[in-house]
C-alpha cells in the first residue's frame, strides 16, 4: 500500500502574516491565492495526469491548530486511501489525533517522534 503520495501543504506560523506573505510575494514570487488566502502550485501527476495543488498558507503565531505541537511548521500529506493508511498507523501503535472529513477531503492528524504535529489529506474523489 502506498502510504503518502506527495505534498498537500506547507503551513507555517508568523508573528504579522499578512507583512509576511507581502515579502514572500515580492522577494519569491509566491502570490496569494485570492479565495484561498494562500500561496498555490499547481502542478499535474505523471503516472494521471490530473491536476493537484499543493498549498503554501501562514498562520498567526498563537493559532491553536499545530497544537500539541509546539513546532512552527506543519507538513500536509496526500494520502490516496485515508482508511487504509489510519488503519495501517493504528497497527503500528501510532496515535491518532483527530480524524476529519469534509467536501475538500478528508483529514487525519499524527505527531513524528520529535513532536511535530503531521495532517494527513485525501483529497476528494473526481466524479
């Protein structure tokens, strides 16, 4: 079973998020997505060649949502079997934190052995 099939998101907390992403804009060239209030790559699969995104978003420095992570950074992963990879994580004596579905996909949340708090994403089926 292929656990993690790329990158969903980076997300990262800042102290003025919004004086943040103008420097991130200017000096890199990563735009906010108006409706998303993110940076966004788009890119296609190769073995697909559906279309994906990964996500680039700053939060302010006291949001809650790392939490129990203490950590400045978050890493989303794509998962493509959420089920089967929170199932397989259960066996492997790793909790889990919380698990989440909405029209966007569904959610899973983990912490690594340093305690970095990890989201796990199945993005939602194409029709």
């Amino acid at each position: 079973m292929k656990r993690v099939t790329g990158i969903g998101g980076i997300f990262i907390k800042a102290k003025d998020p919004q004086a943040m992403y103008a420097w991130y804009e200017k000096h890199l060239g990563i735009a906010r997505d108006p409706t998303a209030q993110s940076g966004m790559f788009t890119w296609r699969d190769q073995d697909s060649g559906e279309e994906g995104q990964t996500i680039w978003s700053l939060f302010k420095e006291s949001s809650n949502y790392f939490d129990p992570s203490k950590s400045q950074v978050m890493i989303n992963y794509r998962v493509a079997d959420m089920d089967a990879v929170v199932d397989a994580l259960k066996s492997e004596g790793i909790q889990i934190l919380g698990r989440e579905d909405y029209d966007y996909g569904r959610f899973a949340w983990i912490m690594d052995p340093e305690g970095n708090k990890i989201e796990l994403w199945e993005p939602p089926k194409k029709s």
